[in-house]
C-alpha cells in the first residue's frame, strides 16, 4: 500500500453560460420589468463619491447594477449568479455591505438634489446557476431557479463607518495582503483514492485524517488537493499587479 502526496490544482476554466442559462437571464430581467425595476440610470443615481478627512483625495464610487426607474423607488437591487448553496446558506456578509455603501452614497446624493425618498430595503435578486427542477421535492429547495433575498438595512452611520474604516485600512495598509475571507480562500483537502478509479473514495480535511482513514480502509493513495482564492482568480481587476497571485 503506497501512500502519494502529489498537489491537484483546483484551477479551471470558467466555463461557457449555456443557453438554458442565458435563457433564464432573460427571463429574469423581464420579471424585474414587470415590477418597474430598470437598470437604466437614474438622475439620482450618485455621482459625488465619498471623502475621508484623513486622505482628501481618495473617494469611492459606487456601480450598483439597479435604482429603480418607477416605483420601488426606496429599493435597491443588486444581481448575483450564485449557487443553491448559497442561497441556502442565507445572506452573504459581502452582500450585505455592499449594498449598505449603494445605500449611504445614494442618500448623500438625493441629499444633493434635495430628494426626499428614503432607502429601506435591499435585495439581492438571485439567478440560481445550478438550480434542478428535479430536486424541488427536497426539503427547502427553492421553487424556482430566480430567488429575492432581502438584506438587512443599516443605520446612516452605521454606512458610513464602514466605508470611512475599509478606507482608513486601504490607506494605512496599502501593501497588505488580503485576508483568506476577502480571498474567498478554501482549504487544502485531501482525497483518498483507490487504483483504477477517478473519483475519490474519501476527501477529508487534513493529512492525518486521511491516513488514518486509509489504513482502515481500502484506499491505494492520497492526493492532496490544493485550495483556491475564488475572488482572486476570477473575480479581482487587479490581480495582474498583486504580488500574492502571481507566486500562487
């Protein structure tokens, strides 16, 4: 019985949206028009980004994907292609601070043109990328593949001591690397393989627990397959200058 560390890269290709999925993207967006929720831009949509009084220069802007053109005028939609998984799981902390920022610099601008419509509710409108019509039997499974979830709304200055503290760190800590939550970093695994087959007897979570579970069981190796930093590779703009990437 021999017993193999070898690294598995988990890298792969994104693959190509299928036309069941960009099908369901259609769809989708004739659903939100049907509520008057546009993604054209709005007059007050902001244009003035937010200053620290540490560092005058920087600013931030935000990109939302929708302000609604009529109706639903205090609401804020955002949309994500996630996993059943994950909207399972429930609300995402990165959801909800994201649309907190939309939230702080739509008011500052509405402020600006002397708007009285408050915001008081966001919503991530979610497109379940593998979603199964099979499985809508299954104890909590979503009905259908298109999900609202709705995001807790925090106080004004709740917002903006959030975007002046993530400001604050990008300034003090211009060179820091990422934390592992910011990375979306997964842990190293390890399989336990059997000769002959492809697909893993066991994958377990450290070295130790799978040798052990390999003496007790009918298994030839072990592969150790390498965790990834999803954020980085597939979603980060800069990652072409980090220094971080580039060595892993």
């Amino acid at each position: 019985m021999a017993i193999i560390y070898t690294n598995q890269s988990s890298k792969k290709k994104p693959a190509p949206k299928s036309k069941k999925f960009i099908q369901a993207q259609q769809e989708h967006k004739k659903f939100l028009l049907s509520m008057g929720i546009s993604s054209k831009p709005r007059k007050d949509t902001p244009r003035k980004l937010v200053q620290i009084e540490e560092a005058p220069q920087r600013k931030v802007a935000p990109t939302s994907d929708s302000i609604p053109s009529n109706g639903y005028k205090n609401t804020i939609d955002d949309y994500k292609c996630t996993s059943v998984w994950s909207f399972l799981f429930g609300e995402k902390p990165d959801w909800t601070s994201q649309l907190n920022s939309y939230s702080y610099l739509l008011r500052l601008e509405r402020n600006r043109l002397h708007i009285d419509i408050p915001v008081t509710t966001l919503r991530i409108q979610a497109i379940l990328r593998d979603w199964q019509k099979s499985k809508i039997y299954e104890k909590d499974y979503p009905p259908i593949a298109f999900q609202v979830i709705d995001l807790d709304l925090w106080t004004f200055e709740q917002q903006e001591e959030y975007i002046k503290s993530r400001l604050r760190d990008h300034i003090q800590n211009p060179h820091r690397e990422c934390t592992s939550e910011e990375k979306w970093q997964t842990e190293d695994t390890y399989a336990v393989m059997k000769s002959g087959q492809k697909k893993a007897l066991r994958v377990l979570d450290t070295q130790l627990e799978a040798e052990s579970w390999l003496k007790s069981n009918k298994g030839d190796s072990i592969i150790k397959r390498s965790g990834k930093c999803k954020r980085c590779q597939d979603y980060c703009t800069v990652r072409s200058v980090c220094e971080f990437h580039k060595t892993n």
